[in-house]
C-alpha cells in the first residue's frame, strides 16, 4: 500500500511535487477557525494501515503547533502504522541558550514537541549553530536535507564570475561547502545586533571589481543583515548583488527592504512557498524522506 501524503495549506505545491516522486497517494488537511480561536482539523485520505507524511512548513510556529498534533493523533487514531513530519522549514533552532536569566530554551523544548508528536522528522538546512546535529534535539530519526546542491547548481546556471558573501560570522558554515560546490571565492562579513531590527554589517575587506556578489545566508526574516550588507557591498563599490536565502521567511516588509536597498535578484529555494521561490529541493527532500519510509 503506498503512503499517504498530507499537505497543511501553504504547502501543496511542493506535497505535489513530492507525492510524484514519492509514489504516493495525495491528500489535504483541512484546517479552519472556530469563532473563538480554536482550531479544527480534518484528514482528507485513508490513513489505515498507511505510513502518513504530514508536509508542513513551520514558517508560523505558533499558530501551527496543535493543529500538526491534531493532525498527527487523528491519523493514529484512522490506524496509520506510522507519522512523520517533513517539515522544509524547521522553527525554533536560534534559541539554543539561555541568553538571560529566566529565558526558555526554545530549541530543546520545541524539539521534545515534535518528538512526542511524530515518528520521524525530515527538514532543509536547520539553523543549527551550538547544537551540532539534530539528535542533540530530537528523540526520533531526524535528517536534515542539505541545499548546497540545488542552490550551487543555481548560481552556476544564473551568476557569471560569482563571489560569494557571508553577511555575518555565523554563515559560514553553510557559506563555506557552497563556495567548494559553486567552484567560487567566499568572502564573510563582520555583523554586530543591537536588537531584532538594528543590525550592522562591516565593510568587505576584499577586491569585488570584476566580480558578481552573491550575498548568501539560510534565513531571511527581518531580513536587517542582508540590507545592511546590500548597503556595505554597494558603499564599497560593488555590482549590485544577487540575493539567496535558503529560507525566506520575510517577516514585515524584508523583501521591499531587500529590493529598495539595492538588490540586483533575490532567490530562495522552495521551503516557504513564495513568490522568490527559484531553486527546487524537492529532489533531496523525497530521498530523504524515502530513506524514512524504507527504515
């Protein structure tokens, strides 16, 4: 019996996408709000005896939390021998310390969450940083996809004599084995936060005459360390630059924010289903998730 793929909304294209790869039957999670608040869900497609996928993307962590427990119970409950969460986009990974007395280390906790909550775990690029894998988090299998390939191939394909550039310390990380993959120089910036909407990036210390920036980082959401690096790169002299986020959350008003600073393009891949979406990891997400369902 092939398994059976539910999309929360916001996510059907890329369930589409997976379920032809995947081989598997389609289906919809319907999901609307009472007058006071409270959420109902419903499951559209046969879950006995099936392995259930639920494909949502955690772009509104909060709003989604019980609605993906719902979902996940209520196909238990419809006999499904299994549940996993390929989730694109993985919420609550930056909270990985507890910064100030009293805060909640979200990370571990949202981890817990979703451990209780579903069998396996499939996700793109998780913003790990203290926490060097997923296992630190979860007690289920949880694999983590990576964008390098799919985002290499695109600048190949779209940027002629790229540089890459990291706008903060932190981007290193992911900077450094897309450099390798893209076969281009890397350059990383200095970032210093005052606050989630005061960011200030230092000025490149290297040549970019002759060169196409390629300002790259796994999260755009305010999206104030990309601009201020679209600014520093352009004060320096540089090519307006092309853009990349392997997320792009855009909180507010981050990607008119992006453009009006300067950006040449922006791209991101299909996590976060929007309107920048250009690079497809559907093809790694569905190995992924096929190694999940074999094991």
């Amino acid at each position: 019996m092939s398994a059976l793929l539910l999309a929360f909304p916001g996510c059907v294209r890329l369930a589409e996408n997976l379920r032809d790869r995947l081989a598997a039957t389609g289906g919809r999670i319907a999901w609307r709000h009472f007058p006071d608040g409270e959420s109902l869900v419903a499951l559209d497609g046969a879950c006995d005896g099936r392995d259930v996928m639920v494909v949502a993307t955690l772009r509104d962590p909060d709003r989604l939390a019980l609605p993906l427990l719902f979902a996940a119970r209520t196909a238990r409950e419809l006999g499904a021998k299994s549940v996993g969460l390929v989730a694109p986009y993985l919420a609550y990974m930056r909270q990985d310390a507890r910064f100030a007395e009293g805060e909640s280390v979200s990370s571990i906790h949202f981890g817990a969450f979703l451990s209780w909550t579903f069998d396996w775990l499939v996700t793109v690029d998780p913003h790990l940083h203290r926490n060097r894998d997923l296992g630190a988090l979860f007690r289920i299998p949880a694999t983590a996809v990576s964008s390098t390939p799919a985002v290499a191939d695109w600048i190949k394909a779209h940027v002629a004599d790229p540089v890459l550039i990291g706008p903060d310390e932190e981007s290193a990380q992911w900077l450094e084995p897309l450099a390798k993959a893209a076969d281009a120089p890397l350059v990383v910036l200095a970032k210093m936060r005052r606050g989630d909407y005061d960011v200030r990036v230092g000025a490149p210390d290297a040549d970019l005459a002759g060169r196409s920036p390629v300002l790259f980082d796994d999260i755009v959401s305010t999206g104030r360390t990309m601009i201020d690096a679209v600014a520093r790169l352009r004060e320096a002299g540089a090519r307006p630059p092309v853009c990349i986020a392997v997320h792009g959350v855009f909180a507010g008003d981050a990607e008119r924010g992006l453009r009006a600073a300067g950006a040449a393009a922006i791209a991101t891949t299909n996590t976060i289903e929007h309107p920048t979406n250009s690079i497809d990891v559907a093809p790694a997400l569905a190995e992924a998730v096929a190694r999940q369902l074999r094991g």
